[in-house]
C-alpha cells in the first residue's frame, strides 16, 4: 500500500490486520480452546497464557485494530479536519501489528516450554518486545492525535463533536492505560519467571479495554452516525456530556478494587501489606457504587438513542422542503432507512448488539446484587463474554457493513445479503457461548461452548470475506445476490 492511499484509505490495513487478529489468534485460539474441553482434554500448565493471549488478541487486535482503523477516518473530521502527519500512520501500524502478532505467538510458546528450558530467556524476550512494539505505535498514533487536535477547529457548543468529546476523551485515556498496564504486567511477570499477567493487571486492563474504550466508542459511534443511518431522533447533546462525568466517576470506582492489590504487589510494605483486606473490603462498596453509577449511565442512553423510535426522526420537519419533481430521478430507500439495501439489513446486527449490551446491565446489576446479598451468584465470565461476543462483535459487524464501503467509496457491499447470515451466525455464537456459563458444570455445557466457537470464527470469517471482497471491487459494481456467491461456490 503506498503512501497516497495510505492518506486516501487509513482505515484499510487496520481493517485487515483487525480481520487476520480475529480469525487466528482471536476467535482462533477461542475455537481451539473451547473445542479441546468440548472433546474431553484437560488443559496443561499452558492453559492461562493461552487463555490471556486469547484475550488480547481479542481487545487489543480485533476490537482495538478496527476501533482504530474506523476512528483514524471518522473522528479527525469531526473536528473539521483530516487526520495530521499521516506520514506516521505506517510505522504506527507496523509496531503495533508486529507488537500484537508478537504477544500472541510469544505468551503461549514461553508457557509451552517451546524447545525446552534453553530457549525460556528467548521467549521472554520476545514477550518484552512485543510490549514494547505495541507502546512505540500507541505513542506514535497518539502524537498524530494531538497533533490534529491542535490543528482541529475549536470546540463549541454547536460542533459535530461537542457532545460526544468527554466520551471520546475517556476511550483515548483507557486506551492508552491499557497499553501500558499490559506492558508493567508483563515486565513484573517476567521478572517473577512467569508466563502469565498477574490477576490485578489482567482486571484492570479488561475492564479498561470493554467499560473505558469499547462502551465509550459506541456512544461516540452510535450518537454521530445511528441517527443518520437509521433516521433516528439524535441523543440530547447537553445530557451527554453530564452522562460521560457520571460515567467516568463510575468507571474510576470499579477499577479501584484492582488497584490496591496491584499497588500492594509493585511498592510492597509491611504496613501496607497488613491492610490490603481492611482496604479492599471498603472499596468494594465502592465498586458496587461505581457499577451501579456505570450501567445506568449505559441503559440511559439506550434510552435517549430511541432505537425503540419513540421520537420523531430527525428528518420527520425536512418533508416540506424535498422537490417532489426529482423523486423520480431518486432510487426507492427502505421504510424508516436512507439507504436502497445496498448494505444488507446492517440494522439487525446493530439492534442485536445494543440488546446484548442491555442484557450486560442486567447480568452487571445482578452481580452487585449478588456481591452484597448473596441471594445468588452472576459469573463474570457470563457478562464478559455477552459483552465481547454478543455486543462487541455484533456492534462491529453491522457498523463495519454500513461504513465500510463509503469509507472506501464503495457504492456498497458486494454481497448485502450476507449480512442477514452473518447475523443469524454471530447471534448462534453468542448465544451458544453465554448460556452455558449459567451451568459450567453439565456436560452439554461443554458441547455448546464447542459450537459457539465454530460459529464465532464463521461469524469473522463471513465478515471478512465481505469487506476484503467489496474493498477490492470496482467502485462501479453494483452489489451482487448471494445467488451469484452460490453459483461460483
């Protein structure tokens, strides 16, 4: 790719890479493992780091790549600007691609003792570097970002970006404690002689990568563009802003649990050490606190983005002013959308993505229900993974649908019927992979956890073959029935 359509189409490689992340060591590694309990076998000492790298794949390639490769496009021109010194974007792209392909290979190999104890120290290094790649490209990325804010017109009340700027300000800041948090954990974990992330920076880093970057980004995405795809009526701009302060205040207390034993871990004392349980045991009210104040922040607004059209559409008082002489000249858009189909039913996907995230808030609250009653227990793994696979992945593949193939001036998908399929598969996975955490320990539970990693890899898999397909393809093409993917198949 040369540099002119590296300024031209930013978002292209990271959308490949995110793809490539996703397919191998992402949903991949997830099919492997859940595949291997399915059949039986039982995990090895290498289980934890498989399962790690498995996760950062996952937040940090899949999700983080293509937040990236979309928000490297669209946001700078929020600001009324294209992206600065975007002569930096392919060495910003090459650590970090270098730096996550590294992790994910390096982690799992250390802990496998990948040609014996001789090559441990080499492994290790490998792991440090890949840290230390993925920091060098976050650190280029975010000088290109200060660099455009600088240039960016000023912020106003009346700009594109004014109500959603505190929300895209909390997902830059977690974004980058991320990184740097996974970069101390595995520093401390090499020095310890371990393969693993100790509990503490695991925690924080998750949390950090769904509440403080995924979460946020959604509501960045969702605000400024639902409304124009979906003909919805717009969130209030001044509530906003007050949601991401509730929210960020929230989000601070959940991570608070985390921190004390991560502190007590890196500056050890006496002193401190005796205190860690007195310590955690008053911050976990306060994390009940900062869950509560988070979640609703989440369900207010899906409230206020009216995917249940309880408000006029935006475009409801514009009626008046169309020409009726040039409808004839107009292709026929879709009841309630702006678009002919030309980017399948992309709306099913996002609907489905938004339910599973209010189905997070439920399983969340009944957790802090449960933390302080014990009436009954939610597991994290259950929330965690309606959030990752049910919302995360849904969310990407109905917004990647739908911007995608502008982004790349594309008059749409090559395939639009596929995104009906990519719904019904990426809905089976999710489904398959969170109600068994209902009941961990039944047999059949083994079983879907099996399928739902089959249907997850197929769910990327069908994704990628449509963007790489409608990217390659000549703007000119009109989209094509699935008829015709059958009949070369």
């Amino acid at each position: 790719m040369n540099l002119a359509n590296w300024f031209k189409h930013p978002h292209e490689p990271f959308i490949y890479a995110a793809l490539t992340v996703a397919l191998t060591a992402g949903f991949g590694y997830g099919a492997f493992m859940v595949g291997t309990l399915a059949m039986g076998l039982i995990p090895g000492t290498w289980w934890g780091a498989l399962v790690q790298a498995h996760g950062h794949a996952q937040l940090f390639g899949w999700m983080g790549l293509f937040i990236l490769g979309m928000g490297l496009y669209f946001l700078p021109r929020l600001r009324g600007v294209p992206l600065q010194s975007a002569t930096r974007m392919p060495l910003a792209f090459g650590l970090l691609g270098a730096g996550i392909g590294l992790r994910v290979l390096a982690q799992p190999l250390l802990a496998w003792n990948f040609f014996g104890a001789t090559a441990l120290p080499f492994w290790q290094i490998l792991w440090l570097v890949s840290a230390a790649l993925e920091l060098a490209g976050i650190f280029v990325l975010g000088s290109m970002l200060v660099t455009s804010h600088r240039a960016a017109k000023p912020l106003i009340p009346t700009s594109p970006a004014y109500p959603i700027e505190p929300f895209l300000r909390i997902a830059v800041l977690s974004f980058s404690l991320a990184f740097l948090l996974n970069g101390l954990g595995i520093g401390y974990a090499v020095a310890q002689g371990k393969s693993t992330l100790a509990t503490p920076f695991e925690n924080l880093i998750i949390t950090l990568m769904f509440y403080g970057v995924a979460v946020p980004m959604a509501i960045v995405f969702g605000t400024r563009t639902l409304p124009l795809f979906m003909r919805l009526a717009p969130p209030p701009r001044e509530s906003l802003r007050l949601l991401a302060r509730v929210y960020s205040v929230g989000l601070l207390l959940v991570l608070l649990p985390s921190l004390v034993p991560l502190t007590a871990m890196l500056f050890p004392s006496t002193l401190f050490q005796n205190r860690v349980a007195e310590i955690s045991a008053a911050l976990n009210l306060l994390w009940g606190i900062g869950s509560l104040a988070l979640n609703l922040c989440i369900l207010i607004f899906l409230w206020q983005l009216d995917l249940l059209r309880r408000r006029s559409s935006w475009v409801a008082n514009r009626a008046a002013n169309t020409r009726p002489e040039l409808d004839v000249l107009r292709k026929p858009t879709r009841a309630n959308y702006p678009d002919s189909g030309e980017y399948g039913r992309f709306e099913l996907l996002i609907y489905a993505a938004f339910a599973w995230l209010g189905l997070t808030v439920v399983l969340n609250l009944a957790r802090v229900l449960g933390e302080f009653t014990d009436w009954f227990r939610v597991s994290p793994d259950t929330a965690r993974h309606a959030l990752a696979v049910g919302f995360v992945t849904l969310l990407i593949c109905g917004m990647a649908a739908r911007m995608v193939p502008g982004f790349s001036h594309k008059k749409g998908l090559v395939y639009p019927q596929l995104v009906a399929v990519i719904f019904v598969v990426g809905n089976l996975a999710a489904l398959l992979r969170v109600i068994p955490t209902l009941f961990p320990n039944s047999e059949i539970a083994l079983t879907l956890w099996g399928l739902s990693g089959i249907f997850g890899w197929m769910t990327i898999a069908l994704l990628a073959f449509n963007l790489v397909t409608t990217i390659r393809s000549n703007p000119a093409e009109s989209p094509l029935p699935l008829s015709n993917l059958l009949h070369r198949g």
